[in-house]
C-alpha cells in the first residue's frame, strides 16, 4: 500500500467464487485447468493516492493547479507501508476460459480494461473480452493519475491521467494474466461457505440512519472456491 492508508483487502477468491458458481451452477472438473498468479504492483513514489476527495490530499491551493511529475490538484505519495498487488486466477476447460483479475486500485475504467485486453490479446491470450472480469480492491491507498475521467480527477479523487502511467499498469495487469495462462496445469474444484467473523469486515456505513444501511448491509458469509 502506498503510504498514507491501510489497505482492506478482498480476498479474490471470494470473487471467483460468486460468479463462477453463478454462471456455471453445475461445474464439472473433467478436464479442467487452472492456475493463479499474484505479481506486486509497482508504482513510482510520488504518484497521488486515489479514493479521497478531501485535505491532506489536496493540495492547499486547490483548485489552482499545482503541477509535479504525476499530480496538479493533488500531493504526492511519499513511500511505500506495504505493497500493492495484482491478482489472476485462470479457469479453463475444454470449451471455455475465464479469467478472474483483482487489482489493488480504488477503481478500473472501461478505459483501462480495454487497454488491458488490447494487451493480453497481443501477449498471445485466446480469450473474448466478456471471459474475463476484472476487480479492484477498492484500496484508497492505490495510485491515482490513472483513471481518464476529468471530473473524479478535479475534485481530488484520482487527479490528471497521466498517460505513460496508464500504460504501464495495463501492461503490468496484462503481463500478471499471460503468467497465470501459461502456468495453466490440471485441477479440481471444491466449493465451501462459511459465516463470517465480525472481525473480518465491516462496512463504515453502517447504522448511519441518512444512507439507510445497517450491520446487517455486510454479507454474512465467506464463499470460497
């Protein structure tokens, strides 16, 4: 995680889980490949941590701009706490492939996915666009400058694109799937749900009567695949 915040981290697999079994209610594991690849996220200090639209991450002359390296409304990061991830899981049979992808980004525009899969397809990987879903973490403490939206990027919430950032990450993404495509080896299936601990989530929302959400907002169970 770029400095500044914690990371809360969602486990892939609880993704993988949910929309494989719904789209796929009756898996059969005859023939079946899988693999899965996690691959750290690199992201020069000084790029701005998106998700925030407040003080200390604006600058103090917002909305004047004041131009660095990677920012104009925002302040740079400063180092790293812990680092930042990338994440693939690859299913595949005879006749399909998905492809699961979490990132460790407040958000992924239609934008970045379509870059991504320009990537991917150039890389080699044989897979339509709709198999492939992709996830961010939704981490506050992720790289800004990256999403090409120019409202989000003037209130303070991810800054100006930078265009060679928003490169380098599609590359990256795309660079962590081709590794779980070519680690592809023989495998089974197991599903398995369980309660979750009010320890393991909660959501900040809660019980705030004005946005209607209560405990009961936060799923109760753990789906692993």
């Amino acid at each position: 995680v770029i400095i500044k915040k914690m990371q809360r981290k969602v486990p892939l697999i609880c993704f993988v889980a949910l929309i494989f079994c719904a789209l796929y209610p009756t898996i059969v594991t005859a023939n079946l490949q899988a693999a899965a690849t996690k691959t750290s996220l690199k992201i020069p200090v000084g790029v701005p941590l998106a998700g925030y639209t407040n003080w200390p991450r604006k600058t103090e002359v917002w909305p004047v701009p004041y131009f660095s390296n990677y920012t104009c409304w925002m302040n740079p990061s400063v180092g790293y706490f812990d680092e930042l991830n990338i994440r693939s899981v690859i299913l595949q049979t005879q006749s399909t492939t998905l492809v699961f992808v979490s990132i460790d980004m407040v958000s992924v525009s239609h934008a970045f996915t379509d870059l991504v899969y320009d990537y991917v397809t150039g890389l080699g990987l044989p897979v339509p666009k709709q198999n492939i879903i992709f996830t961010a973490t939704n981490t506050h403490s992720g790289p800004g400058a990256i999403n090409p939206d120019f409202f989000f990027a003037s209130v303070g919430y991810s800054d100006l694109q930078v265009p060679h950032m928003f490169r380098d990450v599609s590359l990256q993404v795309a660079q962590n799937i081709i590794a779980s495509y070519h680690a592809l080896s023989p495998a089974s299936i197991a599903y398995a749900t369980s309660p979750v601990s009010p320890a393991l989530t909660f959501n900040r929302h809660a019980n705030v009567r004005a946005r209607g959400l209560y405990s009961r907002s936060v799923e109760g169970s753990l789906n692993q695949l």
